[in-house]
C-alpha cells in the first residue's frame, strides 16, 4: 500500500467550497429532473445536454477537482505548484456550469461563454497539475494515471468547446461527429480513469488491504485508455470499427477493474460494512448494471436501454463513488485541521464521530433507490414512476446537502 503524507495538504477552506458547491449542484441536478418527459427522452435533447453538463460539471467534476487539491500532493509527496489557483476554479467552474446549464435550454448564445470560463477554470487545473507532477522524481501507477487523465481531460474540454461554438453557429462543425469524442474524453478518459487511479490509493487506506496485486489494475488503466484514443479517432474519422473496437476495449478494462476492486474488498482488514462500504457497493453494482444495460443496447438497438446505462453510469457509478469518498474525505480533513494539533492535550473525536448517521444512512437509501426507480421509468417510458424516483433523489440530495454542512461545521 502507498504511504499518504499529509505535509503538503492545502488549507481546508481551498477545499471545502469545492464539497459545498458540488453537493448544491447535486441538489439542482435532481430538481431538473422533475421537469422530463419520460416518453420523449433522446441523447441529444437540449434539455438532456443541460442536465449532463449541470450534473458531470456542477457536482462531479467540482467534486473531483476539490479532491484532488487535497489528493494529489499527498499521494504524489510534493507541494502544490500554485496551490491558490484553486481560489479562481471553483468560482469560475461554477458559473460556466450554469452559463452552460442555460445555453442549451434557453439561451444558445451563453454557450460559447460559459464554455470559455469552463474551459479557463479546467485549464488552470489542468496546467497546475501538469506543473506539480513535473516536480515528481519518480513515476508509479497512480501518478501515471493522473497524468494520463489530465491529458485527455484538456483535449475532452477543447472538443467541448468547438462543439459549444458549433452549437452557437459561431462555427462551422460536424458536431454529432465530435460528440462520442468528447464523451468518452471526459467521461470515460478523465473521470474513468482518475476513479480506477486513486482506487489503489483510497480502497486499501480506508479497507486496510494488504496483499493484492495491481497488475489487474494497470492492464485495465491502459485498456481504457486505448479505447479512448480509438473512439476519439473514430470520431474524426467516421470509423465504425474503430468505434466498436474502443467500446470493448472500454467493457473490458472496465471489468478487469472490477475484478481489481473484488481483490482488494477480499484481501481487506477492515470487515465492517460502514456508509463508505455500502456507498461503494451500490457504485459497482451500478457500473455493472450500466455495462449490462449498453451491451443489451447494441444487440437491440432500444434507445432507452442506452440512456438507462448512461443513468446508471452517472447516478449510479459515479455519484456513489463520489458521495462515499466524501464521508471519509471531509471527517478526516477537518479532524487533521481542527483536532490534530490538540492531540495529547485534551480529548478529541474520533472520524467516526463527525459523520452524520441519520442523514448519511438517509442519503444512501433515497439516493440508491431513487437511482433504480429512475432506472426502471427510463426504461419503461413512464413519467410517474420517474417523478416518483426523482422524488427518492430529492430526499437523498437534501440529505447529502446537511451532511455536508455538518462536516464540515464540526467543532
């Protein structure tokens, strides 16, 4: 297992906004979907491109970028290149999100913009962390990984943001040809592979495993992105076989990784099932489902069964991952700030204590099962049964939202 220095943490008030934020967005991404029509749902509606971009961006990737302020130094042992550039990310992330967020329903001319100032706030992470890993003197499998994921995050957000020109009519661009590129750039190249990254990091820290290899991990790392660099090519090429050939390589580096989490979860120390166990258990359970649902899609041709794997990818893989890290995350980065220093001279909490029992547990039951009754009414065309799963989601939501806060504010 890596050894995690905390000497070159940042402050804690660089980080929090990044965890606040991401939760409201959560919050407003599940209030948008009470205004879907479950019969007439399609990948390129604009109000489908609103809510991804308001999700992915607003809670995930602000999520993401506010962990790896902390993350990166620690597991990489070198101080941040600039570590108060993250002060202009958050903010600008935010408001290109909702620039975004507004382009595509309402207002085709504020995409271009926010696509700039989204573009700008991921530039300067994307370059502070370029110019941090620099300072690295040797490479393992986890800082590879960040580094691989930066680079396809940088081209992912250049499609992005001729594919948002292309939108506003500013240029002339085939982008139905660029969108699968830009997908599976963000998606599957930057999001995909940070997750399977950090996982040998954070799974054996928080499962106390020992003893497992991670040969399985860096041959699914370098599947997926093999078929990132496919898919991108087939996008500018128009070739289908290059198309397909990347979505397997995809499907299999995905499941060669779930094989990896399976080794760590059997090799742990730690064999309590907590907040963290479970979240994570629902999350690979959800990558599964979604894996299922798209290989039943390309055998049937059923657009829904497509959108139902995306759901169950982003609601269920990605924002499962995301919220149980965020239990063991924030508890420990306000102990080590807050309480650390008090240790030997007074009593302190334990991390156990800073975790909000009745809102996590609260969020994990709404959320899960608003996430699987969501699932169902996409499947089924049924918009009772989606506002019925959006309603489980908003409970969920709200809950994460005063988790969060209570997290945060322990004293």
């Amino acid at each position: 297992m890596f050894s995690v220095s905390q000497d070159f943490a940042p402050p804690f008030k660089l980080i929090s906004p990044f965890f606040i934020l991401g939760s409201l967005f959560y919050l407003l991404s599940v209030i948008f979907l009470f205004f879907f029509s479950a019969d007439n749902l399609l990948m390129l509606d604009t109000k489908v491109l609103s809510f991804v971009h308001l999700f992915l961006l607003g809670f995930v990737m602000m999520t993401i970028f506010g962990a790896m302020a902390q993350l990166v130094p620690v597991v990489l042992e070198v101080g941040h290149f600039g570590v108060e550039l993250f002060y202009a990310i958050w903010p600008l992330l935010a408001i290109g999100t909702i620039m975004m967020a507004f382009g595509f329903t309402s207002y085709p001319t504020f995409l271009p913009f926010g696509g700039t100032i989204v573009l700008v706030a991921m530039m300067i992470f994307v370059m502070e962390i370029f110019l941090t890993i620099k300072k690295v003197k040797k490479f393992n499998l986890v800082i590879s990984s960040i580094l691989i994921a930066n680079i396809f995050l940088l081209f992912g957000i250049i499609f992005g943001l001729v594919m948002a020109l292309g939108y506003a009519g500013m240029v002339d661009v085939d982008i139905n040809a660029l969108l699968k590129g830009h997908v599976f750039l963000v998606v599957i190249g930057y999001i995909v592979v940070i997750i399977m990254g950090l996982s040998v990091v954070l799974l054996p820290m928080f499962g106390l495993s020992h003893g497992f290899s991670k040969k399985p991990l860096e041959i699914a790392i370098f599947l997926v992105s093999i078929s990132v660099i496919m898919v991108v090519l087939s996008s500018l090429s128009a070739s289908a076989l290059l198309a397909y050939g990347g979505y397997i390589l995809a499907s299999a580096g995905l499941l060669i990784y779930f094989y990896f989490i399976y080794t760590i979860h059997k090799t742990r120390a730690r064999k309590e099932i907590d907040i963290y166990a479970k979240s994570l258990l629902f999350a690979y359970f959800s990558l599964i489902a979604s894996l299922s649902l798209a290989l039943i899609y390309f055998a049937v041709g059923y657009e829904p069964l497509l959108l139902a794997s995306a759901w169950m990818m982003f609601f269920g893989f990605f924002a499962f991952v995301i919220t149980g890290h965020i239990y063991k995350i924030i508890p420990f980065l306000v102990w080590f700030e807050r309480f650390s220093p008090l240790v030997g001279k007074q009593k302190v909490p334990m991390l156990a204590d800073m975790l909000p029992a009745r809102s996590s547990s609260a969020q994990l039951l709404f959320c899960a099962l608003g996430v699987v009754v969501v699932a169902t009414a996409i499947l089924l065309q049924d918009g009772l049964v989606l506002k019925a799963g959006a309603s489980f989601l908003l409970m969920g939501a709200l809950a994460l939202l005063r988790s969060v806060f209570y997290m945060i504010n322990y004293k």
